[in-house]
C-alpha cells in the first residue's frame, strides 16, 4: 500500500479515490513508486493542534510534513517517507483566492509536502526556495500530462437532423439509422439520440434499432420524463445524457438545473444505475451545478458549449471558453467523465477538443448542415481530423 489516507471528517468534498491515485503517480513522477507515502486529511482545528504541538506556533496552516527519516529510528525502514498533513479547510480557502479547484489546491500542497519528505526546503535559503517552487510546477505539469495520456477526445455524432427531414416529409427516409451506420463507418465513435416527448424528430423505432445496430455507443438523450426513463430502462442505451425539456425549444437551450432538483435527478440516477446505464447531466459551466451532479451520482456531465459558440465577439468568446475549460477541469478533477457539446462547429471545435479534460463531443447540426453540401461521410471525416490525435 503505498499510499494510506487517513481522515475523520465528514462530507469530504473531493473525491478520495483519485487523491489516493494521484499520490501514487507522484511517488512514480518522484522516482519512488515503491516507497509508502501517508497523507492526512485534516480541519483547520486539527491543524492548529497538530502545529502547536510540533511547531510551536498558533493557529492552523495549510500543510505540513513530517519525514520518518527525521525521527528516532527513520533509518529502520527507508522505503516510508512519512506523512503530510493537509487541512482542508485551509485549502478551501487558499482554492478561493487563487480560483483554482479544491482538488487542485490540495495536489499543489501534496506536492509540496512529499518534496519535503523527499528533502527539499524552501526555509533553507532564497536559491532553495526557488529551486523547490520550480520544481512543484514541473511535478504538477508531469502529473496532469500522465493523468491525460491515453484519453482521447471522441466525437460523437447526433443524427436528430436526418429524422427532422424525415418527418417533413412523413415517409420513411431519410432514415437516422442508416445515417448513423455511415457516422460510424467515417469514424464516429458514438451516436446521440434525443426522443423528445413530442416526438417531433427521432421515433421510438429509430431507438429500437439504432439499440442494436450501433456499433460504437449509443448515447440517449432525453429529459426526465416517466415515459422516455421507462424507455430507456427497457432499451438499455450505453448511456443517457439527460437535458431539460421544454416542447416550445428549437432546440435545448440552457443546461439542467441541478442543484435545483437534486431530489428527483438522484431517483432517475439511481434507476439507471440499477440497469446498468451511467447518466450524463446537461449543464452550464457553473460549479454549483458540477458539485450537485457529483452529490447525487451522475457519472457524467456534458458541459453546455453554446453561449462560446455563439459568442458575439472574440473578447466575449475567450470569457466563455475560460468557463468551460474551469468547469471541465473542476469536474474532470471531481471524478466526474466530462463531454461537452452545443452548438459546435468546423470552427469552434478544435480549442474545446484539446482540453484534455474532456472525453466526447456531441455535435449534430454543424456536421449534418455541411453533410448536405459534401455528403455524410465526409462531413463527419472532416469533424473527427479536428480532433487532437
Ligand atoms: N448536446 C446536447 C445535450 C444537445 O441537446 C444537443 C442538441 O441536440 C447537442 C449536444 C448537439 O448540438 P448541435 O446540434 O448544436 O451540435
């Protein structure tokens, strides 16, 4: 076990699991995987107590670390480092002040503390201080680069437009599963669906179908209406991304309110999970709804990219794809998979797919728009050479 987490507190908001992961892969980046690192969890009236008993000094701080090797018989066992002691309550504060998630304020002083364990000490002299503050930043730049590898941002393509058409007509082409089948085959690697309750484009047969034929993974997308969730129980898509629902909408407009319905989204949670279905929650870049959809299970959130692509200005643009990538990162850091989606085009999907936060992109208009013009197959190609390889 070489890392060993230890709290009494209540209500922890950051997720435990990837804290411990994330010592792990310090003590790798460290080049000391095998060594056992222990890591306190503490509030700032532990911490006042734990600093004056060893420090001499009053009042709480944010971390301190204690190397075994400092103590009587450290040698015994070399492979233990010691331990560092983070308060939380502390973190929260200082993650405050320098906008920074919570998760990300406690693996800065993580850092700090295990660069202690390792022997460095900014207390020692200026040229120390700096040596030790660049080496933080170059271990977090490695850990957050490890943590991404390997993930792959994938495009995932709504084919509600071709039932659109379809219905125009009210015959039966074209058809979206066919449509799907050729999203596939261009490479694709998921299909959405929304089955309104209006049922104004998609069809319950189309779901049916699409259950069986996609090859990829087939994303349902719906609101939290009694009829579409026993839909969905029955057909079992890979996974349901829930929206808001309005039936005057062109399309959906805002993200879920959350935090404004944690009740009844938990029960809908709780019910796909007992059919083995994750959830996605629709939301706005808004930390307020990302700590909602962590507290009652979501597995996903799909952040809300429209107001970024509609941007009226560059200036305006900049200030909503700041949000989005703070929110994917909160989340992403929460313990939350992340997709986003919206209103994104040939244009504006490049920036949001290189965040390495984020895992899928649900994109339907832009791609059906142009498939017009250049056909399905390469409209699609087109939008997966977007993404970073
Ligand atoms: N994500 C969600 C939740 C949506 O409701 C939609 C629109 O159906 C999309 C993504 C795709 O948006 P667009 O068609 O603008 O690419």
């Amino acid at each position: 076990m070489p890392v060993l987490l230890n709290h009494d507190l209540k209500g922890l908001p950051i997720s435990l699991a990837q804290l411990k992961r994330r010592g792990e892969t310090l003590l790798q980046i460290c080049n000391c995987p095998a060594s056992e690192l222990s890591i306190a969890l503490v509030d700032d009236r532990q911490m006042a107590v734990i600093n004056e008993q060893y420090r001499n000094k009053k009042g709480p701080t944010n971390v301190l670390a204690f190397a075994m090797q400092e103590g009587e018989g450290g040698d015994l066992a070399p492979e233990i480092l010691g331990d560092v002691i983070i308060s939380i309550d502390t973190a929260a504060k200082e993650a405050a002040k320098d906008e920074v998630s919570l998760h990300r304020r406690v693996t800065i002083l993580l850092i700090h503390g295990l660069l202690h364990l390792l022997g460095y000490d900014h207390e020692r002299s200026d040229a120390e201080a700096e040596l030790m503050a660049a080496k933080e930043q170059e271990i977090l730049a490695q850990l957050l680069k490890k943590e991404r590898r390997g993930q792959m941002v994938s495009l995932a393509i709504n084919v509600d437009h071709v039932a659109t058409l379809r219905q125009a007509r009210g015959i039966n082409e074209p058809d979206p599963v066919l449509a799907a089948g050729i999203c596939e085959l261009a490479g694709a690697q998921g299909i959405v669906v929304h089955l309104r309750e209006d049922r104004r484009h998609i069809q319950d047969r189309d779901v049916r179908i699409l259950r069986q034929t996609v090859k990829t993974k087939l994303n349902l997308e719906m609101g939290a209406a009694r009829e579409i969730i026993d839909i969905a129980l029955e057909i079992k898509p890979d996974m349901v991304t829930l929206v808001p629902e309005k039936r005057k909408e062109l399309t959906t407009e805002g993200g879920l309110n959350v935090a404004g319905q944690k009740k009844s989204l938990k029960g809908v949670i709780a019910q796909m999970s007992k059919a083995g279905i994750p959830v996605s929650l629709f939301i706005d870049p808004d930390s307020r709804q990302i700590v909602a959809a962590k507290e009652i299970g979501a597995t996903f959130v799909e952040i809300h990219t429209g107001r970024y692509c509609d941007a009226a200005s560059e200036q305006e643009r900049d200030h909503e794809f700041d949000l989005i990538a703070t929110a994917a990162e909160e989340a992403y850091e929460l313990g939350l998979r992340v997709n986003a989606g919206h209103g994104l085009n040939y244009l504006t999907t490049q920036r949001v797919a290189a965040l390495g936060t984020i895992e899928e992109l649900s994109i339907g208009h832009a791609v059906m728009a142009r498939a017009i013009m250049v056909g399905l197959d390469q409209a699609v190609r087109e939008m997966v050479a977007l993404l970073p390889k």
